[in-house]
C-alpha cells in the first residue's frame, strides 16, 4: 500500500473512532506505558537483588577458598608431625631392640659362662672322687 493512502486510511479510521474508543485508547496505551515503567523498576530491582546475591556468594567463597587453604596448610603440618612421631617410633624401636638384645646378651653370656662353671664343677668333682 503507497504511503499516500496509510495515511487516508488512519485518518479515515480516526473519524470512525466514536470519542469512547478513543478514551479508552487513549487509557490503555497509558496503561501499558505504565507497565513498561513498572516492568523497567521491576528488572531493576531483580538485578539489583540479583548482584546482592552474586557478591554475597562470592565474598562466602572467597572465605570458603581461604578456609579450605588454611585447613590445607594444618593438614599438611599435622602429617608433617606424624612423620616425625612415626620415625621417631621406629628409631626408639630399633634402640629398645639394642637395648633388649644387650640385655639379653649379657646374661645369655652368663648362663653360658655359668653353665660351663657348673659342668666344670661336675667335671672337676668327678676327678676328685675318683682320685679319692
């Protein structure tokens, strides 16, 4: 349709228009244009909401981030310390077994000695009453 005759026609359908029609038109284009507005302030208000939560989520995991590194580096200590304990153990193992060998070496040594102190004895005896 040229754009000669658009024109025609609006202003033919606005003569048709009763004065009703166009109060109401007229309300509801205001109508909506409030809507727009109410819907802008809406968005808004829901981004602005939004970004709240965004930033308090962040600042918790933030600290959540420097919690799990702290809680990391102790981990790290503590294992550290169990290391230590645990190699400690095995030394004082090892000495408590020196120490049990040299103490029951000693006196392995001295049931030796006294067992041959006693055959000796057995033996000595023997002579002396067969000489007798």
């Amino acid at each position: 349709m040229p754009l000669g005759s658009q024109e025609s026609s609006d202003s033919l359908a606005a003569e048709i228009v009763t004065p009703e029609i166009r109060e109401k038109l007229i309300r509801l284009q205001h109508e909506n244009k409030m809507l727009k507005l109410n819907q802008e302030g809406s968005d808004n208000e829901k981004i602005a909401l939004l970004q709240s939560l965004l930033d308090d989520a962040n600042l918790r995991k933030n600290e959540l981030e420097t919690e799990n590194r702290l809680v990391n580096q102790r981990l790290l200590e503590v294992q550290s310390q169990v290391e230590e304990l645990q190699k400690s153990l095995q030394d004082q193992g090892s000495k408590a077994e020196d120490v049990s060998f040299n103490i029951y070496q000693p006196w392995s040594n001295s049931y030796i000695m006294l067992t041959k102190a006693v055959a000796l004895f057995f033996l000595f005896d023997g002579l002396c009453q067969n000489n007798l």
